[in-house]
C-alpha cells in the first residue's frame, strides 16, 4: 500500500491526508477563512508526525487541481509540486469533481457543483457509470437546476435536489481510485479569474 501526502486548498476548508502503510490520518479545518497559505505547513507537518511519516517515504504527493479558490488552488498544487520536485517522486492531481463524483453511487445521471460565487456554480455532469456526459461548465443556479438531475457537492449549496457529501472522506477515496494516473498537477480552470475578466475588458476598451 502507498505512502502519500495530499492537499485540498481548493475551498474555505483545508483538508491534509497523510498515509502510512495502513496509517490515514486526516486533518480538515472546516472554515480556514482561505487563509491556507498560512495554515497549511504546519498542518501538514502534523498530519507527518501523527502519521510517522517522513516526506522522503511518501511514494506521491497530490492536490486537488480545482476548479475552486484560485488563489487556494494554486497554494496546494505549489506545495505538493515542491515536495515531489525536491524528493523526485510522483505528483498527482484530483479535480473537485472527480473528488465527488468517485463518491457518488447513483442509478441515474447526475451533476456535481461547486461553488463559483455570487450564485454561480462550476458543474459537470455523470453518467451512472461514472463516466463524465457533461463537460465542466461555469453555470448560474437556475441553470444548474435546470439540468434536472441530482447534485452533489461538498459545500452548503442552496440547490434543489442537492446531497452534501463530507469532502475529508470523499478526497480520501478519490485519491486511491488516482493513485496510478500518470501526469503530474495542472491547475483545472473552468473560467478566468476576475482579475483576467477585468484585464480583458480594459484591453478590449483600449
């Protein structure tokens, strides 16, 4: 069984796995106020200590890709690729939606959201089997509803038909069903940031 140490800064939550042989400890802090540049180090040296684990015996390091905070994202995808860089090991990424979507046990299509802001919402769309119908898309809520199926996520999402899944739980399973992926961490970014909207917009005034 691997040993690895992984990362979810992607949301107002930090959630750091350690594993150790048949050792998992999980730390998430429920709201860190994304704050997770000053938070996550220690964190993650604790996760080490409690799970005895040095980050030289880590087989890979992996990090949820997004789409999400993207300050967050890039703050967990920078940690892990410096671990895996300097100790020359595997790096890995899991996307939110997959976070979710590995977790999901559904007889019928279903959509997976996650919170963009200001009532909208990232979303892709499953198929039973798991396989993906429904490419990631940056979508309000009245079109996320309008999808007609069931939604899962991980935060509090004011959606119809929506399940909230525990996200510590739901990486824990995501990141062994990944674990043999090759390819190493590229940030997943369904749409711009504002600060590129915004540059967009002056450019295309000028």
């Amino acid at each position: 069984m691997s040993n690895y140490l992984c990362v979810d800064t992607s949301s107002r939550y930090l959630t750091v796995i350690a594993a150790k042989e048949e050792r998992v400890v999980k730390h998430f802090i429920p709201d860190c106020a994304l704050n997770h540049s000053v938070v996550l180090m220690d964190e993650i040296d604790r996760a080490l200590d409690e799970a005895q684990l040095s980050p030289a015996e880590c087989d890979f390091f992996a990090a949820v890709t997004g789409p999400g905070s993207f300050t967050g994202i890039r703050i967990g995808i920078s940690a892990m690729k410096g671990f895996a860089t300097a100790l020359c090991k595997r790096a890995a990424g899991v996307t939110s939606f997959e976070m979710i979507s590995y977790n999901v046990n559904s007889d019928c299509h279903y959509a997976v959201a996650i919170d963009a802001a200001h009532g909208n919402y990232y979303v892709a769309g499953y198929a039973p089997d798991g396989s993906e119908d429904i490419a990631p898309s940056y979508l309000s809520g009245g079109q996320t509803e309008a999808l007609g199926r069931p939604i899962f996520g991980f935060e509090e999402l004011p959606l119809a038909r929506y399940t909230r899944l525990n996200p510590d739980e739901c990486l824990e399973r995501a990141v062994k069903l990944a674990e043999g992926r090759q390819g190493g961490l590229a940030a997943l970014y369904v749409r711009k940031s504002q600060a590129e909207e915004e540059r967009a917009k002056r450019l295309g005034g000028v």
